[in-house]
C-alpha cells in the first residue's frame, strides 16, 4: 500500500497564493504520473493537473497559467503551487498516484485537503 499525506491547504482571499504538497510513503510501488484533482461542494470531482515520472505536465484550462504542477522524485512528493486563486478554486483537493508493483497497475488517493478562497 502506498499512503498519501497531503498538506498545504487553507483558507486565502481571491487572488492569493496557495502550495498544496503530497508525499508518497512506500517505495516499493514504481510512481509513474501524479496527479492532483478537486471536487468542489455539488460537483464530481475533476483532474486539475498531471505529471508523468518523466516531468511532462498537463493542467486543464481552468487553472492554466496559475496554477503549477511539479514532483520531487528523491522524495516521492508532487506538488501545486496555485497563484490567482479565485473563489471558483474552493473545493476539497486530492492527490492521486498510479503506480505499478510487479507487473500491475494501482491507483492511490490521498484524504484531500480543503482549499477556500474568499471574495
């Protein structure tokens, strides 16, 4: 099993900074992307950002160009430095990592942490 321990979130005003980070603590497992993705009250959850093992990102049009997505591999961590927040950002975050271990796939979430920005 690999366990996620998300940290960073909190309270901001609109047009703040926020830096969410989620460390991976079993080595064992092979991490390919890391992934970060949030749900917001009423809504299904949505991928707001990617990174593959080899440090190809992708982040969807909502958050592009303020959101970042980034991964230390010495310390199995992925990272999101979101800037411009906006109240549309509030929502419960969650990291995920999939990961292969002898041959097969599995996929891992973090407990999520809440993210508000204020008006």
């Amino acid at each position: 099993q690999v366990q996620l321990v998300e940290s960073g979130g909190g309270l901001v005003q609109a047009g703040g900074s926020l830096r969410l980070s989620c460390a991976a603590s079993e080595r064992t497992f092979k991490i390919n992307a890391m992934n970060w993705y949030r749900q917001a009250p009423g809504k299904q959850r949505e991928l707001v950002a990617t990174i593959t093992s080899g440090g190809s990102t992708h982040t969807v049009d909502s958050v592009k160009g303020r959101f970042t997505i980034s991964r230390d591999n010495a310390k199995n961590t992925v990272y999101l430095q979101m800037n411009s927040l906006k109240p549309e950002d509030t929502a419960v975050y969650y990291c995920n990592v999939q990961t292969t271990h002898w041959g097969s796939s599995y996929d891992f979430w973090g407990q999520g942490t809440q993210v508000t920005v204020s008006s």
